[in-house]
C-alpha cells in the first residue's frame, strides 16, 4: 500500500548514495587536502597525497584484472601500504582480506584458497612465510594470485620478491582514479576476515560497506573524537580491519602514526613525537606502558586516550592507566560485530566513586554503542533476556546494521549464528541494573567444579591484584573427584620471585575456597598476535597433551 510520501518522491543520485567509507577519503582529501594524513618514519604524507596513492593504487589493481566482487588479500604491518589498501580495495567494489601476519604458511594458503584470492600484496619481511604459502596455494589449490611486493621504507631486513610487480613501480605506472567510487549496493561485502579457527576450520567473516560505514562514524561517535585526531597504529590493521577506524580517521581529518613493531619504548616515543593523543590496543599492550620505566613517559604532555577491548581487561590494568594519566575507554565486540560494538559508557556520577569503584564500572562491557540497534543478554534456549539482577547469566547477543553478512561459504554457520533474529557470540553475561552487561567468561571457558561454576575471568581478575603478576590465564584441569578444577598459568613480572604457594594464598584472600587454583604453572602463556591469550592452547596443556607454546 502506498500513501501520499511515495507519489513523485523517489530515490534520485541527488538524493541517495549508497554508504561506504570510502567516501571519508575523497572527502579529506577534498576539505583538509593540505593537513598531515600519515606519518610513517621518513614518510609523510597529507590528505591530498594519501588519497592519490590510494587512488593509483586501484588504478593498479584494475589493470590487473580487480574488479567488483573480487579479493585482493594483503599481508602486512601497520604501513601506508594498509591504509591505503583501506581506501583503493573497496573503492573498486573488491573486498579486501587482510592476513594474520603472525599465521603459518598452511594456514594462509586456506585461506587464500577459500576466499579465492586474485591479488596478493606482501611486504618483505613475510617472504620466507608468503612463498611457502603460494606454493602450497599453488600446489595443493591450483591457485596462483598476482603478488604485488612491498619495501618499507623502515624495514632494513632482507626478503626476496615473490612477485612481477614492485609496490611503488606500480603506483608510478599508473594515473590516480578520478574517484575512489565504491560499491553498487551497500550491502555488498567490502572485506573478509577469518577467525582463529581454534577448533576445525577459520570462518570467513564478511561484512559490508554500510556496517563498516556505520562502525567507522560509531567508533568516533563512541569516543567523542575531535577533528584532527592524531592516532598511533598499535592495533593491528589485520585484526577486524583495525576496528574500522582506518576509515574513522579519514573520517575526521586525522593523521595515521604507522608502527611496524609494537614495543613500549616505540610506541611512547611516538606519542612524546608526534603528539598521538588516540590509540586502541589489547590489555597486554597497554600493561607494557603501565610496567615501562618512568623516564619513557617524560615529555609526553598531551591527554592521550586509549581504547582497550577484551572479554575482561584486568582491574589491575585500568587502575594502572588511570595513574599513569591515560584516559581508557573500555569496549567490546567481535569480528562479526566489525570490532568494538559495546562500550562502558562514563557517567559523570562515577567520578565521585573511589578508584575501585569506577575500576569496577569501566571494566563492564557495558551498552551497545549509539549505532547497535540492539543488544542483550538472554537465555539463548528460550531466547527471552534475562533479568537485570546481576546474577542470572546468560549470552551477548546483537543485532543491527554493525553485524557481519554471514560466514563466507558456510550457510550452516551462519544460520546458527542468527538463530533467533539475534547474532550469538557465545559469550556468557549478567546484565545489571543499570543495564550494563559484564561478561562471567566466554561458554566454553566456565570450569565447572564440583557442580560449581566458576568464572575463570573472576580468578585470573584476583591474580592480577597480585603486585608480580604481569600475565595470567586459568583454566580447567581434568580431576577425578571435582571433575574440574582450576590451574592457573602465570607469567611473572622481570625480577618478581612470587612463588606458588604465594599467589594461591593470595587468592585465598580474595575468593571463596572452591574458586582459588588447586596448581600454579610459571610458563609462557601463548597468545595470538592480538595479544589474546590462547586459552584453547593452555587446556591441552593442562590435560596433558601440548606442553609447549
């Protein structure tokens, strides 16, 4: 039925585009084309300039056959190279898959594989690993993409060619696009990212041009993020495709700091250098600027704001950032969700609490970001939301534009995920009276001892307080007569004697006896390159199987 608005009131290129993020970039370049866009060691680059490259770019891989619907995969660190792949990719409606650059070669060759990769662009460093790939991707898979190669200006290391085509001979080669266009339809996929794959195959994540588009203007949304915001690349661009905010950045105007090696003395250089007052990393990154000397922090003057995401940050951890002078904002997501979704909202009230008590509220995974249409916890049986009682547990569920197409190639998966109407991510939560939800530990990881749960979120939280602690993980260990109980893996701070029986009094004091680790191991803990703690990893160790990281 149609009523008196749809009479002569059609959609016109006057008044519908389809959303992408692409259009930030020309729009930077257009507004704020003479104002810094990128700076990378000896490079800089404005807005002007970045967008051209970008555009040569696609320019490049059009030549080479890229067109819409196909993958250009990239493996590579946090360079101009990344962020312009952000901004040239999507532009021809192609979809951008970034690797894991801290995958094996048998694992990026499925990839390459399942994603039907036609261009590859690689940097250096990755040789040794990227030509096993391509042989196996060749050999076993009957695939050979076109291999651009890249030389970083800041890698001093060696590395072969894997490729007929240099990175910058081919920018050269080639006049920029007129525009960096974008897609035909928003809902079509714009980039593809794979899970861990900790149990069976990775899924391929796909996600679109609006959900990115939407993401990108929420992450500055969620943030408060000013014009000109100046943003250190410690978050790999791989991961969730840095969370959307390549695009955020381009968004407001901003300039990219690009690091190809995440330490604390770079990183604190960089902000002391380039004045970075925006950066996003996991928990360990930002544990490592709580425990850097001091005399590393001097000269940094400027408020600087850092985003962490996890299932759970550490208490420790934001009470360390908080006397260290860095504002934290705590969020949480999932590839699926494009990265951050949900975010512990500060209400002016919590500045009058005492410091653990707004360490409690801000370690909440709290709301859906302004552009979430929806989220919940619920219990995912009868599918209705649990009450806000801080003590009835059920699963984080989503909903909205900021949610993934589906699995790539895995109509099963997918439909599993959505069962509902809900997206599912497998995290289990209370939801508390002022509706923000904190998460109990993800379905798999709760150790169930003596017909008891417990949280292994909670006990590490308690390992944590401890004074020596710079990592930690607990997880189940098969027992005869509880069924499970909890053993816990420590990684030590440098110089710290902590001993076991220590560290279990310790959380003796501050948890009831049933949830206090029956063992301590002092082991490296493995972690991804996301600086998430391999838990799936630390359970075979504690049955019994793999002993090594």
């Amino acid at each position: 039925m149609t009523s008196i608005y749809d009479q002569g009131l059609s959609k016109t290129d006057a008044n519908f585009v389809e959303l992408s993020p692409v259009s930030f970039v020309e729009r930077s370049a257009e507004v704020f084309g003479d104002l810094p866009a990128l700076i990378h060691g000896r490079r800089r680059y404005t807005w002007r300039e970045l967008r051209e490259r970008s555009a040569r770019l696609a320019a490049a891989l059009r030549a080479l056959g890229v067109g819409p619907g196909d993958t250009v995969s990239v493996m590579l660190p946090n360079t101009p190279e990344m962020v312009e792949a952000h901004y040239a990719v999507p532009a021809l409606n192609a979809v951008l898959n970034t690797l894991n650059t801290r995958l094996d070669a048998p694992l990026l060759a499925w990839q390459m594989n399942h994603c039907e990769t036609k261009v590859l662009i690689t940097d250096r460093e990755f040789a040794p690993t990227m030509a096993t790939a391509l042989r196996l991707l060749r050999d076993e898979h009957g695939r050979t993409p076109v291999v651009i190669d890249v030389a970083d200006s800041e890698y001093n290391g060696a590395g072969e060619r894997l490729g007929a085509n240099e990175y910058e001979a081919l920018l050269e080669a080639h006049a920029p696009l007129a525009q960096l266009a974008g897609p035909r339809d928003e809902w079509d996929a714009i980039a593809v990212s794979y899970t861990s794959g900790t149990t069976g195959d990775p899924k391929g994540v796909v996600t679109h041009h609006r959900g990115a588009y939407l993401n990108a203007v929420s992450n500055a949304a969620t943030w408060t993020m000013p014009h000109f915001p100046t943003y250190l690349w410690t978050l790999p661009m791989f991961h969730c495709n840095g969370w959307c905010f390549p695009w955020t950045v381009a968004l407001l105007g901003g300039t990219h700091v690009c690091l190809r090696k995440v330490d604390a003395p770079a990183i604190l250089a960089a902000m002391r250098e380039h004045g970075v007052d925006h950066y996003c990393a996991a928990p360990i990154v930002h544990n490592l600027l709580i425990a850097a000397p001091a005399a590393l922090r001097e000269g940094i003057t400027q408020k600087v704001r850092g985003m962490v995401a996890g299932a759970a940050p550490p208490a420790s951890m934001i009470e360390g950032m908080a006397r260290i002078g860095f504002d934290i904002t705590h969020v949480y997501g999932l590839t699926e969700v494009y990265g951050p979704a949900a975010v512990a909202v500060k209400r002016a009230s919590w500045a009058g609490e005492t410091l653990a008590e707004q360490t409690r509220l801000n370690g909440r995974q709290g709301v859906r970001c302004g552009l979430q249409e929806g989220m919940t916890v619920m219990d995912a049986e009868a599918m209705a939301e649990t009450p806000a009682d801080a003590e009835t547990m059920g699963e984080i569920m989503f909903r909205g534009n900021i949610v993934m197409k589906g699995y790539l190639k895995n109509p099963a998966a997918t439909a599993k995920a959505f069962e509902g109407g809900w997206f599912h991510t497998g995290d289990l939560a209370v939801m508390e009276p002022d509706r923000y939800v904190k998460i109990k530990d993800r379905s798999k990881d709760i150790i169930i001892s003596g017909g008891e749960n417990i949280s292994s979120l909670e006990v590490e939280d308690a390992l944590y307080r401890h004074a020596d602690v710079l990592a930690c993980a607990v997880v189940a260990k098969p027992d005869d007569k509880w069924g499970e109980t909890p053993v816990a893996f420590v990684e030590l701070r440098p110089g710290a004697t902590a001993s076991a029986a220590e560290l279990i009094a310790h959380c003796k004091s501050l948890l009831a006896g049933y949830k206090v680790p029956r063992e301590v191991r002092f082991e490296e803990i493995p972690k991804t390159s996301t600086g998430k703690i391999q838990k799936f990893a630390l359970r075979e160790r504690a049955r019994g199987g793999v002993t090594e990281p």
